[in-house]
C-alpha cells in the first residue's frame, strides 16, 4: 500500500487564498465559526446518525446526566439525583431550576413525553438500540420520574448521559424539531438552512450547576462545507476559526500559518470493512463464503494503511469495538497479518482463482478507499469504488445494499461496547452477519447484571465475529483539527467539540 498524496487538490486550495488578505478571526465580533463536513438532513438527534449533527444535540439540548469528558465519570444534569429501584426501575429526581430556550419551565412531563415518545418502535426513531431498552416512563410527581426498563440494562445511565436527549412536552417529532430546533441546552438556535447554515447565540439564562455551563462564546455560527479544497480555503483566507477531520498530509501546511494551529487527537471512532455474509445483496454474492472474507481480512495491508494515510496516534485494531470500551475483549479473536499469499489462495480454495468482481461503498476519504481497493485488486477482488455523501452510504446500507462497505462508527460516545456490536451484529437493518450465535450472546452479554457475565459473552460474540470475518475492523481514529490560534481549544476522547468550553484568547 503505497501512500497516496492530497497535493493537486491541496495546491489549488492554497493559491486560492495565496493573494487573498486573510479575514480576521471573529474574536472581534464574539463569533465562533465552525466548518462542518457533512450534510445533516435531521437535527433531530433521535433521527440522526451522524457527527456534526450529534454536536448540534449537544449545544441545544441537555442529558439528564452529564458524562465528564475527562474521567468518564457521571455527574447531574438536569437530574439531581438518580437511583436504582430494582434491576429494571430507575428513579430520577429532576432540577427545578431549568428552562427552555422559549422561557418555558422544564419538568417531569417533558422528561416522559421525550422518552416515550422515542421509545416507541411506531415512531420509528433512526437507531433504536439507543431508545429501545427504555419501556416506559412514569411521571411520579412535577420534577420526579420513574424509567421502567424491559430488562436490566447496564449501561443504561451511559446511554443517558451520552444519547438521550430531553425535549419539550410539546415534541412532535422530527419533521418539527428540524423547523424549530427548541431545548435547555448552552445555546440557543437563531436561524437553521437545514445541511447548509447553522446560527446559535449563548443562552443567558441556561441553569446554573449544570457542567455546560460558563459559556463565554456569544455566537456559534456554523457552515456545511462538503469540499476538502473550499473548506481549507475558508480557514487559510481567515473565514473560518475551526475545521475538522482534517487529512493528516493537509498538517504541515497549515502549521507553516502563526495564525494558525492544529491538533491531532484519538478520538473513541473505528474504521471498519463491512462484508455482506449475509447475503443480503444477493445469494450468489462471494462474500457469503468464510473463506472470501478470511482472504479480504489478509488482502488489505492495515499497517501501511494506518501509517501512511490516518497517521498520528491511530492504531489498528482487532475487534469490531473501540478498545478501551466495557466488553471490547479481543482475546478470542484472531489476528488477520497482511499475507496477499494467503489471500490468494483462500480464494481458490472459495472457487475464485481468478477472483470476482464487486463494490465497495464509502463516504469519507476517496485515497483510504482506493487504497483497500488496491490491495483487494492485488489478490484477484475488483471492487468499484462508490463514494456517496453520508446521508446517502448510512440509507445504502441500511437498506442491505452494500456488497461492502467502508465506514466508521463512534458509538455515540457510549463506553460500552453495546453501542457498537450489538448496533451491527443483533438482528438490526445494519447487520450483513444475521447469525444466531452472535445474537444470542449478545442478548446476554447486553442484559446481564453481572460484569463478568458480560464481558465473558462479549468475548465470545467478538471471537466469533472475527472468526468467521465477517467484519474487518481497520483502526482507531485519530481526529485532526486546524484552528485559529485566538481560540484556546481542546479536543476530547469522545470526539464531541465542546464550543461551550472554549475562550478567546
């Protein structure tokens, strides 16, 4: 895998800005500018997969209970106080000090109505296994309420502190809250051109105690650029403060700016290979053969790949989870080396010494797919490339229309690897394995009270996963962000910016 370079498209973003007087960052005007890389086509965060739009929940709305980004520890939100009935009953005690961005008071109702609504498999929230443990919620008084599980849940009070958001009594849905975005959250929305353009201002009167807040920012104003080359230029020419996901071989060229500064930082995201074992795209489909998989598993040189095109601090992994998540054991799993040998003949011992012919879908990074697609084409796998905006690659997929496909997950920034194995291998629209063992384990492995029962079952499920291939977990990610030096910026573990934490200089 040779490494690949971004600099024809990087040369034209740099003379575009080459003669142009950079703009001054917006420190003057108290204005934070953000470039996002996605499209969002929901910000309703229980209708969305993807990471901008899950930074959008997190400035409008609040958790019940907050997760430090630092420790990992869990302190109050807009809950004071949360115990556990029973193995399925949890009691939460809930501020009385909190309002909504439209003055309103925040209370038990709102909490109910948000969480069974969501709940509900007839409203059809985008990724139930975020919701789908939750049975009811009871209102006990004005600020008390009761969450009745369907069955005990360990990382119940992770999944609150990280995907569960509280709306208002008077939610109705997605297609509303994408009108009028309304929460308790650090900011407030001013104006939303939904995928495109994106205006917050501080929200003044946003409860004291609350670990959001302290924000010094006045305005957020966030633009979608899509384009690699227009985003850098925005940054370059001084009409954005920060950008994200940046491509590692853009660094050095920013870091010649004093105006500017970048940060590499792992985040809790991997990169997978999703292969279709399932034959969810066909039962003729190679790669419902063991050994397919196994071969593709060998074919793709994942060191170079992690050293040459992710860079910095991401390193391969061996497990469909990201390693410091609860129940991320690999020790059951073995190891794929890079043996295009091997992969050769894995394929003939298929019935494919010739190879075959498939797709390979994406979003993110053209060179990181055509660089797997090099290897596969090395031991015989001609795989088309097809690189889709995010929106489209998650419908794809869902969809079981993907022969395979490369993406990446980051849990929601759930600490529990539930949030990753059981969201691609129990049964749901993202699953391409649909085997029973897996899910079976899983449903225990989910469910146990007991730690050591949990852990021993993700063990096995992760084992087997492996075993059969049907994923190959590429790395860890590492998150490069480029930013103006006005800014004091840092970046967390659970990859969510957090503009409420930032200052001017």
């Amino acid at each position: 895998m040779r490494k690949r370079s971004h600099a024809p498209w990087l040369a034209v973003a740099v003379a575009t800005v080459a003669f142009a007087v950079p703009a001054a960052a917006q420190k003057a005007k108290d204005e934070l500018r953000p470039i996002w890389r996605n499209v969002v086509p929901n910000v309703d965060s229980y209708y969305n997969g993807q990471r901008d739009g899950i930074v959008f929940a997190h400035h409008v709305w609040d958790h019940l209970i907050e997760r430090d980004p630092d420790t990992f520890t869990y302190k109050p939100g807009l809950a004071t106080e949360w115990k556990w009935v029973d193995e399925k009953t949890l009691d939460v005690q809930l501020r009385q000090d909190v309002k909504f961005h439209d003055g309103s008071a925040f209370g038990a109702e709102d909490v109910a109505h948000t969480f069974n609504f969501v709940a509900d498999p007839a409203n059809k929230a985008l990724y139930q296994r975020n919701t789908n443990w939750i049975r009811t919620v009871e209102i006990l008084d004005g600020y008390k309420v009761r969450i009745h599980l369907h069955r005990p849940f360990p990382p119940a009070i992770d999944y609150l502190s990280m995907a569960m958001f509280v709306y208002s009594r008077n939610y109705k849905g997605p297609e509303e809250m994408n009108r009028r975005p309304m929460g308790t959250g650090p900011y407030r929305v001013v104006s939303l051109e939904q995928g495109k353009d994106y205006k917050f201002e501080r929200f003044t009167e946003h409860y004291a105690g609350s670990p959001k807040s302290g924000a010094t920012i006045g305005r957020i104003h966030a633009r979608t650029i899509t384009d690699r080359a227009t985003e850098l230029a925005e940054l370059l020419s001084g009409n954005a403060d920060l950008i994200w996901y940046v491509d590692a071989d853009q660094l050095p060229n920013i870091q010649r700016r004093k105006n500017l500064q970048i940060l590499q930082a792992e985040a809790m995201r991997i990169g997978y290979l999703a292969l279709d074992g399932a034959g969810r795209t066909g039962a003729g489909n190679p790669l419902t053969k063991q050994k397919v998989r196994q071969a593709i598993a060998h074919a793709v040189d994942r060191e170079s790949y992690v050293k040459n095109l992710v860079q910095g601090e991401a390193r391969v992994i061996h497990a469909p989870c990201f390693p410091l998540q609860f129940g991320c054991d690999d020790s059951a799993a073995p190891r794929y080396a890079y043996d295009p040998g091997k992969a050769k003949r894995l394929l003939a011992e298929a019935g494919y010494p010739s190879g075959f012919k498939t797709q390979l879908f994406a979003y993110r990074v053209r060179d990181w797919t055509e660089a797997v697609q090099s290897d596969l084409k090395a031991v015989g796998i001609d795989a088309e490339v097809n690189m889709l905006p995010v929106a489209s690659y998650i419908q794809k997929f869902q969809k079981g229309e993907t022969p395979m496909a490369q993406g990446d997950w980051g849990s929601f920034s759930v600490n529990d690897a539930s949030a990753v194995v059981s969201t691609f291998f129990k049964g749901s629209e993202d699953d391409y394995a649909r085997d029973p063992e897996v899910k079976a384990w899983l449903e225990v492995a989910d469910n146990a009270p007991d730690q050591a029962v949990r852990k021993e079952h993700y063990r096995k499920a992760i084992g087997r996963i492996m075993e059969q291939a049907y994923w190959l977990p590429l790395h860890t990610f590492v998150t490069n962000y480029a930013y103006t030096a006005d800014l004091e910026f840092r970046a967390y573990k659970d990859e969510i910016p957090r503009y409420w934490a930032y200052r001017w200089k």
